[in-house]
C-alpha cells in the first residue's frame, strides 16, 4: 500500500515537471513568435518605404530600378530584396514547437513572395506610366508638326508594348485619321477650294465629320470664297476719296460692268459730289442685279455674278451687313433645286395599317403555336392566383383575351419585320437607279410603283395595293420648276442693262 502511494507520487512530480517544462517551452516559443512577427512587418514596411523611393529616382542612378535607356531592372529589383530575403529566411527558426516554427516558416515564404510580386508589379505599373508619358509627348509632337503617319506608328506601338489598350488605341487612331482629314481639308481650302469641296461631295469626309459638321466647313468654302473676291474687287474698284475727286469716280465706274441705270447715278455725283440723292434707287439697282441669278446656278457663272455685286457694294460705299445679306440673297435664288427626295417607306406603311402586310403562310405557322402557349400561359396565370389567394378566371374567357392581344401582337410584329425588309430592299433599288440613271433621282411615281412591287414581292400579296399621290408631286414639283424658270426669265428680262464696250 505504501509503495503505491509511492508511485503515484513521483508520477505525479513527473507531471508537474513535464508541465512545467512545457509551460516554460510555450512561453519562450511565444516570445520568439512575438519577435519574428516584429520583424517580419517591420521588414514588409521597410521594402515598401525604400522602394518608393526608388522608383522615383531618375533613370540610370545607381539605386533605380530604371537603366539609363528607361528600361525596367529585374536585376536591379533582385539586389535590393536579397538583403530582405535573407532576413525573411530566419523567421521560424529558435521556435521549438515544429508547428509554430513551419507556420512561422510558411508566413515569412508567402510575405517574401507576395514582396517580390509588389515590387515587380509596382515596376511594371511605373514603367508603364513613363511609356505613356512618352507615348503623349510624342503624340503631342507629331500632331504639332501634323506628321500622322509617325503619329499611327506611335499609337500601334503603344499598343504592343502595353502602354495603352487596343480600345484606346483604335480611338487614338480614329482620332489621328479626323485631325489629319481636317488638316488636309484646310490645306486645300486655302490654296484650293474647288478640291476641299470636292473632298466633301466625295464622301472622302464621311466617318469622320457628321452632316452638320460638314455642312459648316462647306459654308466656310463659301464664306472664304466671298471674302476672297472682296480682296479681288478692292483691288480694281476703289472708291471716290473726296467730293472733287470726279475722276475718281469715273475711274471707278470703268473699272468693271457698267450698267445704264448707273450713268444717272454718275450724274447725280457730278452735280452734288455724291449719292445721297439716289441712294434708294443705287440700293434698289444692286438688289435687282444680284437677283439675277437662276435657280441651281453654281460654280463660276454664280461666284462670277457675286464678284460683281461685290464690286457694285464697294463701288457705292455699301455697308459689310448690306453686302452680307445681298450674297445671302443670291445663295437662296441659287440654291432652289428640285430634287426628288427618297419615299419614306415608315410613312407609307402608317398609311396603310390595318392591311395585312405579311405573309400568310408565316401568319398562320404562328397562329398553329398559339392555342398550346396560351394554354400553357393560363397554367402560370393560375397557379399565380392561387399562390396569391385570388380567384382565377375560367379558362375559356381568358384563353379568348389572351389569344386576340397575342394576335394583335403577331400582326404588329410580322408587319414591322416586313417594314424592315421593304425598306432595305427599297434603299438599296434607289441607289442603284441613281447610280444606272447619271445620279438623277428616280421620280416619286416610279418610287411608288417600285415600293408596290416590293412589298407584294415580299408579303406574297398580289393583291396589295399602296398609297399613291407620286404623280401629283411630280406634277407639282413640274410646276414649281416651270414657275421657276419663267420667274427667272422676268426678272433677267427686267433686270438692268449693261452698256456695251462702244457706249462706255
């Protein structure tokens, strides 16, 4: 008995040795663990601080991650976290617990990795900033010095060393080619307009500059060509500098077109020393002169009539708002054509709503479905209400409202897809009549023929019939180009004379 209570004695001071022995192990570990983790964050800051400061020292310094030429260093970046590494390589070890230590171990790996990879990835994100940088600056220069083909290099490469994405790329591209376009059109606006309005009516400009846009630069062509045959006129028609100076003005008169009306407005300068007199009648006689201009009149028969009412405005000392609304004038006589716009096939089919603009056999394919899905709408439809705790309605009422909104719907949508192919089909024949036709438009009875034949082509219908008034238009549009004429014809009739060489 009393040997076993010895046993159970010294066991039990074994256990409070081993115990003890543990407790002391566990505190040591866990003050070396403390320390490591000290060191470990303590080490994640100093790299992250120090490599900032590297990064923004200039290329080619003996501690930059960046050669003399800009280019990104791996080496560079490996010497300077050896010393760290070598650091992170000691956490774990004096832990005496193997677990602790090989977690410990297993932190300092994954910080030293995940160091390595910031430092890479800050680098690369550095080194794509300076290759932005100077892909901008670049950029910048070649649109100052309007070198665009240096400019398209510039952006391709960009886009194969990382510097900007495709998306941006093909927007810098789009860019470069509306610069370079605009570029060329004002070149050849300042040393040739006749070709910059040509580059317009080409359609070389299309892509680049919406209608309004172009609209505006053609304007400018004219605005410029106005102001040019100012410069012109100034140069040959100089106005009376003083009242005495009759031979001035006489000079004036003969340096261009004479017309009679102007002879009684010499003499009424000879007698008073100027046109104050006749002012009303001068303004009245260059009015009538520049309405002599015929509708669709362009090119040089039209800038030659301006050139001369120009030369009659400085001629009789007419202000610049006077002169611009004379032009203006002449503009709007001469802009009066009597195109034949393309039919609106969206207005003709609102025109015919109601008429059944499909297919039959495309109709009644879709009609054989509709009984099982609207069958299988009324299961959901119920099975909704009793969820709800509504009472549902029978079948057979339902399945009737149901069925006539479907039918509704089938018919719009059949007719809206076949609105979409009339109208593809219907462009497409009206380009290529212009084309085959020396670009005359084709008249609005023949559209409207054509649509009708289009539309059958496309329904199956024969028996379609479409809303027609083109040869009413036509007739009007006749009319409209007769009265013009003959208008044009009264008031050449009735505008001023021009004295011969004999008579002046």
């Amino acid at each position: 008995m009393t040997g076993d209570v010895l046993r159970r004695g010294v066991a039990q001071v074994g256990q409070n040795i081993d115990g003890m022995c543990r407790e002391m192990v566990e505190t040591e570990d866990s003050t070396k663990q403390f320390e490591q983790e000290r060191i470990l964050i303590q080490t994640q800051d100093e790299v992250g601080s120090e490599a900032r400061r590297r990064l923004q020292l200039p290329d080619g310094d003996p501690d930059a991650f960046f050669d003399e030429r800009g280019n990104f260093s791996k080496k560079a970046l490996k010497n300077f976290a050896s010393p760290y590494l070598k650091r992170l390589q000691g956490i774990g070890s004096g832990i005496l617990n193997p677990d602790l230590a090989r977690k410990m171990r297993f932190k300092a790996a994954v910080a030293g990795d995940k160091m390595l990879n910031d430092l890479f990835d800050s680098g690369k994100e550095v080194a794509r900033k300076k290759q932005e940088t100077a892909l901008n600056s670049s950029l910048k220069l070649a649109e100052e010095t309007n070198n665009w083909g240096w400019y398209e290099d510039l952006v391709h490469e960009g886009v194969r060393a990382g510097a900007i994405d495709s998306a941006k790329g093909n927007l810098l591209l789009f860019r470069g080619k509306k610069m370079a376009s605009r570029h060329h059109f004002e070149n050849l606006a300042a040393t040739n307009p006749d070709l910059a309005a040509d580059m317009i009516n080409r359609g070389e400009l299309d892509g680049y500059f919406s209608a309004a846009e172009q609209d505006e630069m053609m304007r400018s062509l004219r605005r410029q060509d106005d102001n040019r045959l100012t410069e012109v006129v100034e140069q040959t028609a100089s106005r009376p500098k003083s009242k005495n100076d009759r031979q001035a003005v006489t000079n004036a008169l003969l340096s261009g077109p004479v017309y009679q009306e102007e002879l009684g407005f010499h003499a009424v300068y000879e007698r008073d020393g100027d046109y104050s007199a006749c002012a009303p009648q001068i303004d009245s006689f260059i009015y009538r002169v520049a309405d002599m201009v015929r509708a669709g009149e362009e090119g040089p028969d039209l800038a030659s009539k301006k050139e001369n009412v120009i030369l009659l405005c400085k001629r009789y000392a007419k202000s610049a708002e006077f002169q611009k609304d004379i032009l203006n004038r002449m503009d709007k006589w001469a802009g009066r054509k009597s195109d034949v716009p393309m039919l609106k096939v969206s207005d003709r089919f609102q025109n015919m709503s109601g008429m059944k603009l499909y297919r039959q056999s495309d109709y009644n394919n879709s009609v054989g479905m509709m009984h099982k899905e609207s069958e299988a709408a009324y299961a959901l439809y119920k099975q909704s209400a009793i969820a709800s705790g509504q009472n549902a309605e029978s079948k057979d009422e339902w399945m009737k409202k149901d069925k006539k909104e479907r039918l509704a719907s089938l018919e719009k949508n059949l007719a809206a897809n076949t609105e979409k192919v009339v109208r593809e089909r219907f462009e497409a024949w009206f380009e290529g009549y212009k084309s085959s036709h020396n670009d005359k438009d084709p008249s609005s009875a023949i559209q409207e023929d054509m649509l009708e034949a289009i539309l059958r082509n496309v329904t199956g219908r024969p028996d379609l019939m479409t809303v027609k008034y083109g040869h009413t238009l036509d007739e009007e549009r006749q009319r409209v180009s007769t009265t013009w004429k003959m208008e044009d014809d009264e008031r050449l009739n009735a505008g001023p004379k021009l004295l011969s060489e004999g008579e002046k």
